[in-house]
C-alpha cells in the first residue's frame, strides 16, 4: 500500500502520444495536461484527474490496492466516453518502478497493454503505454506522460 503516494498532489504533464498506433507511424503529438492527484483508503487507493487544455478532453485514473494479491487494479475513465474503461490494468512495484498488464483491444483488434511508472522523484515521475501484437515479444511504446510536481 502507499506505492502511488508520491503522486498526491498536482503536476504539470508533458503528453507525447504516437497519431497511430501499430501501423509503424513515428510521428508524436505533444501537448500539455494538468493532473490533480489524492490518496484514500491509507494509501491503498489513489484518484487523479488529468485535463488536456488543448485537446478538449479529460481523463481520470482510479487505482485500488488489494492487499491479497498485493497488486493493484488501474482504471481509466475518459470525458468524451463517460464510462469505467475494461478491463482493468494490473501489476505492482518491485524496486520503485511499476509494471502493470492487460490483455485489451484497439481498433478491434487484441493487444497485450503494458503501463510502466519509473523515474519516480519527489518532483518528477514518468509513465508510459505500450502494446505488444505477439506474445509480448516485442512492444510499441505510444504515450509517454512526463510529470513534474507543481510548486505549491
């Protein structure tokens, strides 16, 4: 429990997200975002909300601990969708970076999704998605999200 307390509080975004995924494309779009960040349940849970100014959307994060399993279960909620996105991802913390997996779709097509959270600093911390098409073998990174603490 507590692995997500260091992101309690607010934090500028730098969002680097790929115009397509899975089709080769190198091309990344970069814009801003704000994210607001509480703890609950002890530390066994954690909320954000992440606004995109530019993009006129927002999103939201809900991750709960379970402390049988000791993993953790990440939702996302997206404004332009209004729904708990499935399935969850899940994973855990082993030497301060957070792996987390699962199986999902996009376009219609199943893809394996892997978040990771690394380069956790009191003021900095960085997330990224990935999809693999093959078991895992190989995986496409397609949204980075580098986050620096707003000062207070």
């Amino acid at each position: 429990m507590g692995d997500f307390d260091f992101y309690v509080g607010t934090w500028h975004v730098v969002n680097r997200r790929l115009r397509e995924r899975l089709t080769g494309c190198d091309e990344w779009d970069e814009f801003p975002g704000v994210s607001v960040a509480h703890s609950f349940f002890g530390g066994g849970g954690n909320f954000d909300e992440i606004t995109f100014p530019t993009k006129g959307f927002a999103g939201a994060t809900l991750r709960i601990f379970d402390p049988a399993t000791e993993q953790w279960s990440i939702y996302w909620m997206n404004s332009g969708r209004g729904e708990l996105e499935q399935p969850p991802m899940a994973g855990r913390f082993v030497d301060g970076v957070g792996h987390f997996y699962a199986d999902d779709q996009h376009e219609g097509r199943p893809v394996r999704c892997r978040f990771i959270w690394s380069e956790i600093t009191a003021t900095t911390a960085r997330w990224e998605q990935a999809f693999s098409v093959d078991g895992e073998r190989t995986w496409e990174t397609n949204w980075i999200m580098t986050s620096t603490r707003a000062a207070d």
